[in-house]
C-alpha cells in the first residue's frame, strides 16, 4: 500500500546531501516559483524520482529556507505524468544544514485518486532516522482494497468486497517510522470502518515490505463497536493477516456485548472469515432463554468454562453454536437449574446442550446425571448415557400418614440405568430409563422402597411430579422393614403404579404376569404371606396411603404361616377389603386347607385374616382328621 513511505522517501532524498540530489538552486527558480527536480540514481543513470515545488523560497538563515505553498510530487518510473503521491502544505521550512523539514501548520499527503489521503497540523521530517510527525488533528484515509484485507471482511468473490470502502483512522498525535514500517498514533485514536468503530488511547499498524498492514495494535484500553454486532472491549486490541487468514484478538479482561447477549474472557480470538469467536480462561457467557407468550420479564442463561470456541451467525450479531470445555457451569435464571461437565456443545437453533464427562443437570425438583447428557433446555428433555442417574423430589407437601408425627418428610426417588431419555409426550413428560434400572425411594434419609427392572417409564406432569411408573421385564420390588419390622417384596413380568401429585399418594398398582407378593417379619412370632396371581390390583387409601382393596386374578395361590398356624387358599379370583374386617373372598374353585382340615371345591370361601377364621358357601367338601364332610353351611375350623 502506498502509505505516507513514499512521502518519507521523497523528503529523505529531497533532504539529502549535494551528490544525491539534482537540483535548480532556489536564486534560480523559474517563472511561477521554485522548482526542485529530484533524481536518484540507478544503474541506467538518473531517473527522476519526485519533484517539489513553491510559490517562493525565503532563506531565513542558518540554511534554513522557507517554502511557500509547498507541493511535493513522488513519480512512478521517473514520468512526470505518473503521479504516485502527493503532498502540500501552506509552507514547509527545509533546513539543508541538518536535513530537516517541517512546519507548524497543516499537511496533506493523498494519491492522486484520493484512495488515499493523510493530513495533520505541526508536521516534521528527520532524513537521519525517515521519521514524520504529525503533531496534532492527525487523519488518515485509505480505501480498504488497498489493505491485504478488511478486519472483518465478507468472503472474497470476484471483486474485493470493500473496493469502495473508505477506513478513517483520526488522532490527536502521529508518527510515521518508513525505517521500521511501522506508523503509531496517540491520543483520542479512533477507527472507522463501515464495519466497525474502534477508540483507543494508542494504535500502531505495522506494515510489510509492500507496505500493507500486516498487524495491527491497540492498548490501554480499547472499544470496539461492530455495526449490528455489538460491543467489544479489552485492555488491548490486536490484528494480523497471514496467508489470507485475519484474526483480531482483545485482551486483558475482553469483553462482548450485543444487546441482552455477553461473553467474558481473559482473552478473545476472533476469525471474520468463519465467523468464530475463541474466548480462553475465566469464559463467562450470558444469553437471554427462549422468549415466552407471557408479558414477564426475560430470564438469562450464564455459561461458565475454562475456554470456550463461539460460532456467530453468518451476520455476527449471535452465537449461533458454542463448544466449551473445562469444568463447564451452566445456570438458567428460569428454573433455577445447574449444570455441569467437562464439556458442554450448545445449539442454538435447537436449544440444545451436549455435555460430556461427568455431566449433570440439576434443579430444586431433580437432578440428571452421566457420563454424556444432552439436554433441550428450553423443555427440560434430556438424554443420560453411561452410568445414567436421575434423583427426583417426588413429595414433601403430603398429608401425614395416620398415627404419625404430623410431619411431611420429604421423599426422593433415586433411579439409575444404562440409558436415561426423557420426552415430552402432550403435557406429560415421559422419562425413559433401559438396561439395569435400579430404583430407591427414600425418605428423609431413611430408605423405603426398592425396584429393579430391564425397562422403566415414569410419567411426569408439568411441575414434574410423578403421575404413573410401569416398569418391565424382570420386575422385583421391596419395601424397608416397617416399624413393626414387616417387609414386602414384589416379583412380576409388569408393574403399573399411579400416583396423586396433589396429595403425593400412591391410587393404585397392578402387577401382571407371574406376580408373587411376600410379606415377612424379622421375628419367629412374625407373620409371613405369599401371594401368587396372573394379575394383581392394589388401590390405596387417599387419609393413610394403605392399601384398603387388592383383587387377584387367574390361578390364585395364596400362603401364611401366623402364631404356628399354616394356611393355604387358591381359587380363580381373589378380593381383599381392609373394612368392615380384614378378610380375603375367594371364588372360582375355591379351596382352603389349615393344619387340621381342608375346605375342597367351595363356590365362595371368606378368610377372615384377623381370626384366621375360614367360612365357604355351596357345594364344598371338608376333610377333617380322616373324615370327609359335604355341605353348604359355613363350617367352623376344627
């Protein structure tokens, strides 16, 4: 880029002793005010390199002339008509002793086509070192195609897409340093693309040997605006361009804003052409949820990471994906949830996380957990693989069970399997879990329930309360010993338990295939009962959450052994009431046997649990100690 060098190097040679110049002594000057032609030296002989001008040269003394209405030409291949740049001032004062230059008032060096155009007031140009200095209301302007490339340019196609773009860079102060290729500027500096708008106290661009930028520097504190991108800031601003590549990088404390969106880190990376933003150490993101139907005001996200890669929209005004990685925090004002992993990916178009290495998700209700875990936050539908965990608040605000202390304890429910899917299914949500599923329900910290299945769906309501489980495929079920000491276990192929989320009490369960349904105390003077049943209904009091009605269907084989008594009941159909007395009714070839005797062939037969006692109806046989008995009255046992 033909930057104000040029002018550096015509004033250096211009500047220069005796044998490298040409020119008309200043007594000398044609009609019309000074002339210096300016040669320099080639292996063809000398080729005309620039020519200055002025309205007069006054010789002030001490070799110093002054140049009126200065005009300095800088020449292409030594044609006069080939003007590469040029610059002029009011008046220049030359020192020939010292081969010095410089004025108090204004300079403006420009290109014929004005595609370039720099100006200041208080100049000054040392031949010694190639330095000028601009000393006050320093401007530059440059038509971006002349750079390498924009700081945030479009993709290349054809014609450069800035070919009409002008960059403004505005300063109190300003040096340019043609030795080292290297131009600073000071005070109040301000860039303006039409892309962009940067301010800063201090700029330096560093320029290749061809003169166009190859890096560029901001520092002691620098604001970036991006037109419909925000706003970023950092204690410094860098920019370089390699092979085609433009990266612009803040750091210390770099910040970005964009309306209700924020990103923080130590230090961002960002590539224009891809549109990606690395933020490294202490990365902090904030994005606003989903906006709902409701007047409320919006909720935020916040992301917390170690480093963290950000893909904005083709337009750069969102973060459209985001890959972050060390110990990854996740923090949704909407419903107070957490997260956390090694690894977190988020989509925006779909609102949804990917975490990985020991994620977890978790809220005041329930927390999720595995070695991978995606998750919609917007919805709550997540998906837990490799040592998947769930911990669910299923009550707390119950009614207390009867004879208790009055005090609700609140119940978790613990579940863990190979693989966790939730989904929402109407206003339901139905969460998944397959393959070694082991499930603990606890209250307090006292456990109560067990159940281990291959298959278990567990449908939640919108406040993600349990509503009903079925679990499958080699069911078992225990619960904790009671205060009496008394346990119960369940084995079936099917369980299907519903529950009320307004009280936090079990309505029913209904157990299929193969059920056998145990109960034994942890003494010898313990009652122990086994059930067996192709189909087992229980439903449950709504005061005291006890089962108060059971109905058993097909084979039904019933066994207990109480105070040193054995007793044994089948028939097609059982039913259990609690009230008015506790009592089993069998039906459907009925039969009873105890130590002494053996009902046989009963239409109806009643087992009075309290008593023990036995009462059949219809046609039934009794084997009693050797002797068969046939009636329809209601026997009393032996």
């Amino acid at each position: 880029m033909p930057f104000p060098g040029l002018f550096l190097t015509v004033l250096a040679v211009f500047l220069a002793p005796c044998p490298a110049r040409a020119q008309t002594p200043p007594d000398a000057k044609p009609a019309g005010g000074v002339y210096y032609p300016i040669y320099r030296d080639t292996p063809n002989g000398k080729v005309l390199e620039a020519t200055v001008t002025g309205r007069d040269a006054a010789n002030l003394g001490g070799g110093t002339v002054l140049l009126k209405d200065f005009e300095l030409k800088g020449l292409k291949d030594g044609q006069a008509s080939q003007v590469q740049v040029i610059a002029r001032a009011p008046q220049c004062h030359v020192n020939l002793t010292r081969n010095l230059a410089g004025d108090p008032g204004p300079v403006t060096i420009f290109t014929p086509t004005t595609n370039l155009f720099v100006q200041g007031v208080g100049f000054f140009c040392a031949q010694s070192n190639q330095l000028l200095v601009l000393s006050n209301q320093v401007e530059t302007r440059v038509v971006k195609a002349l750079l390498r490339s924009s700081l945030f340019a479009s993709p290349k196609t054809g014609a450069p897409a800035d070919a009409a773009q002008i960059l403004k860079i505005s300063s109190d102060h300003g040096q340019f340093d043609y030795q080292s290729n290297l131009v600073d500027y000071a005070g109040n500096v301000r860039v303006v693309d039409p892309q962009y708008q940067m301010v800063s106290p201090f700029l330096s661009i560093q320029f290749a040997s061809n003169q166009t930028v190859e890096t560029i520097l901001a520092w002691d504190g620098v604001v970036v605006t991006l037109t419909n991108k925000g706003v970023a800031t950092g204690a410094t601003a860098s920019y370089s361009a390699t092979n085609g590549n433009e990266i612009l990088e803040l750091a210390g404390g770099a910040e970005w804003r964009n309306g209700q969106q924020q990103a923080k880190a130590a230090k961002f990376t960002y590539d224009p052409a891809r549109h990606f933003l690395i933020a490294d150490e202490d990365v902090r993101v904030r994005w606003p949820n989903p906006a709902t139907n409701d007047s409320a005001p919006p909720t935020f996200r916040e992301l917390f990471a170690g480093d963290s890669t950000l893909q904005m929209t083709p337009d750069g005004g969102l973060v459209d994906r985001m890959t972050c990685e060390g110990n990854v925090i996740i923090v949704n004002q909407a419903d107070h949830s957490r997260a956390m992993a090694a690894k977190a990916v988020y989509d925006r178009t779909n609102d949804l996380f990917q975490l990985t290495g020991d994620a977890s998700w978790w809220n005041d209700q329930m927390e999720v957990r595995g070695q991978t875990l995606s998750m919609a936050a917007s919805n709550k539908i997540y998906h837990a693989q490799g040592d998947a965990q769930l911990k669910l608040k299923v009550s707390g605000a119950g009614t207390p069970a009867a004879g208790s202390s009055g005090r609700s304890t609140t119940q978790c429910l613990y579940i863990s399997s190979d693989d966790i899917v939730s989904k929402i299914i109407s206003q339901t949500n139905l969460v998944t879990f397959r393959g070694n599923v082991h499930a603990r329900l606890l209250e307090g910290e006292q456990l109560q329930d067990t159940l281990t299945a291959r298959l278990l769906l567990v449908y939640l309501d919108s406040s993600n309360q349990v509503q009903t489980v079925v679990a499958q495929e080699d069911v078992r079920a225990e619960t904790a010993a009671d205060a009496t000491g008394v346990k119960k276990t369940l084995s079936c192929g099917e369980l299907t338990a519903r529950r009320s989320p307004a009280t936090g009490l079990w309505r029913d369960v209904v157990a299929r295939e193969n059920v056998v349904m145990e109960t034994f105390g942890a003494g010898p003077a313990s009652a122990s009962n086994t059930l067996a049943a192709a189909l087992v209904t229980a439903r449950f009091s709504s005061a005291t959450n006890q089962i108060e009605s059971a109905e058993a269907v097909g084979a039904v084989d019933f066994r207990q052994s109480k105070d040193g008594k054995n007793t044994h009941a089948c028939g097609d159909h059982a039913v259990y009431a609690l009230a008015p007395a506790e009592q089993i009714e069998l039906t459907g070839h009925a039969w009873a046997q105890q130590d002494k005797f053996t009902i046989l062939d009963a239409d109806h037969l009643v087992w009075d649990l309290k008593s023990g006692r036995l009462s059949a109806s219809g046609l039934y046989h009794i084997i009693s100690t050797g002797n068969l008995v046939t009636g329809n009255a209601n026997p009393a046992p032996p």
